[in-house]
C-alpha cells in the first residue's frame, strides 16, 4: 500500500495491490477507486470484490489523515512525502509461517508490529508518540496478530488451490543477447531472458570460459503483463581486445540450456548459438496463445462500477 500527498501527479496519490508468489491478484487506485482483479481465479477474503472496493475507499481516506499526522510528526509542513505500509505474510515448505507489518515513511523505517509480541515497535524517535497510541489498544493488537497468524496463512492455501494452473505452470523464456556502444570505447552487453516461469532463472556471462564476477554486472528482473518475468543481465566492457564473452541461460521450462559467445574486437561478432529458443512458428503460436489467454481474463473478469459512498 503506498499513499502520497502529491496531488498534482499523473499517477494515483493512494495505491493498493496483493501478490502470492510474485503473481499479482488484484489492483485499487485512488483514480478508479475499484478492486480491479488481475488473475480471473482471485477471491478476495470474505469479501465480494465490491464489498472490497467499499472497504479499501475507507482505508484509503483513513491512511490520507495517518500521512498528515506523520508529517505533522516530523515538522513536514510543505513539500511532497511518501507512505508505504506492508502487510503479509510468508509460508516456507517446512512449515515456517513468517508475518509483517511495516510502516516506511519517505522510504525509511518508522515503526513495524512484532507479532510474538503483538505490539508496536517505534523504528524512530519520531514514531513513539504513534506507537504508544498503537500499543494502547490492546483489542487491535490482538486482531493484528491473529490476521496475520490465523487468517493469511489459510487465505494464502486457498488462494494457491484455486491459482494451481498458474502457479505450476512453466514457460520458456525467449533469449535476447544484444550489445549497446557507449564513450570510451565501451559497449554494455545485454543477456535478457523475455517472458519465463516460475520467476527463478539461471543467468550468467563468462569472460574466456571464467565466470564474471556478481558484483561486476547488474540484474533486472521484471514482472510482465502476461504473468510471465523478464530477466536482464548487463555490464560494461572495453572494446580493446580479442575476448569472448559467453551468455548461459538455463531455466526449468527450457529442454536445452542456451549458449550464445560473442568475441569483442571493433564490432562484436557472434560466434555460436545453442539455444532452447522456439522457431518462428513456435514464437507466433505463443503470441497467439497469450493474446487469447489476456482475451479470456478480460472477458471473465467482473467490471465495477463506481458507486457513491455513504
């Protein structure tokens, strides 16, 4: 949940979301002020999603009044600022739940709730006031820990049943490996994984046959429209000497590994390509089976309309 005071923005000032496992369900915004669902299988909790759009109007004209005492905390009488509240959940394999509850105001730390607990923790001076207040209410502390104990963890199995075909899908990415010159003779190599799940994906270069250190190169990866990631893998060379550089990617969907080298020299060269990346054919019939699957979210997809608030 993120809510600013900059009113004079294109974007929405309160924004409201829930993902499971990278997978985004549902989206409110303070412009349409509607739960708009992104998965066609998502329910929400004890909730009709008009029900839902009622409620998170009501915390959204809530949290613009919390964002006005917080800055009025900190002296923060003018100029624009940011509020951003984390809530969830976390069920490992082995059975581990782990919960949080976390306020961050301009993007630091400013108070989070222990769940052993059940109480509030000031994260800054300026936050004790709050979190005193908070900690008065012994009632809402006890329905925050048993929301975060007693009722995500069940939401998240069900949610997990009902998302089953999505969730335990899998699909091979497209792999791009593409150079971009820059001053100094230098040249940005990218290796871009298009459109892969589950979200985890090997991705490295080699310089020579030796693996290139982490720290050298920087790695993006990004959400997608269709429920699917891409992944990006780049970092900077000197074009001076005859060096080949190798992108390997490998990914649970994928029945080959790809391989593609590429020798530095004035201009890159590709050497070889060893690669699970489908045929033309292959590309066309995945395109049209991802138009017709958004066909079908939008079409199944129940639309709300905006009604006045009591």
């Amino acid at each position: 949940m993120t809510i600013t005071n900059d009113l004079t923005s294109d974007i929405p000032y309160f924004m409201m979301t829930r993902t499971l496992d990278g997978v985004t369900l549902f989206w409110y915004d303070s412009d349409h002020e509607v739960v708009e669902r992104r998965v066609p299988w998502f329910k929400s909790q004890n909730h009709t999603l008009l029900d839902a759009s009622i409620s998170y109007y009501s915390l959204q004209r809530n949290f613009e009044n919390f964002l006005l005492n917080v800055s009025n905390v900190f002296n923060h009488a003018e100029g624009y600022h940011i509020l951003q509240i984390l809530e969830g959940c976390a069920l490992y394999d082995n059975g581990t739940v782990q919960a949080a509850f976390t306020f961050r105001y301009d993007g630091k730390p400013f108070m989070s709730f222990n769940v052993e607990t059940a109480r509030w923790i000031a994260e800054t001076p300026e936050a004790e006031e709050l979190v005193e207040k908070f900690n008065s209410n012994a009632t809402r502390l006890q329905e925050n820990k048993s929301v975060l104990l007693n009722t995500c963890i069940p939401h998240i199995t069900e949610l997990l049943s009902l998302g089953n075909c999505t969730f335990n899908r899998k699909v091979a990415p497209v792999v791009k490996v593409t150079q971009v010159p820059k001053e100094n003779a230098e040249v940005k190599l990218y290796c871009r994984a298009f459109g892969h799940y589950p979200k985890d994906i090997f991705i490295m270069w080699y310089k020579n046959g030796h693996q290139i250190r982490e720290m050298m190169m920087e790695k993006l990866t990004l959400p997608l429209p269709d429920l699917t990631y891409l992944t990006s893998l780049s970092f900077n060379v000197s074009a001076v000497a005859a060096e080949v550089y190798t992108c390997k990617v490998n990914h649970s969907s994928m029945l080959l590994n790809f391989t593609q080298d590429l020798r530095i020299s004035d201009d890159f060269e590709s050497l070889s390509r060893t690669s699970s990346n489908p045929s033309t054919g292959a590309v066309i019939a995945i395109c049209l089976a991802i138009i017709l699957a958004i066909t079908i979210i939008v079409f199944s997809s129940v639309s709300f309309a905006k009604r006045g608030r009591q």
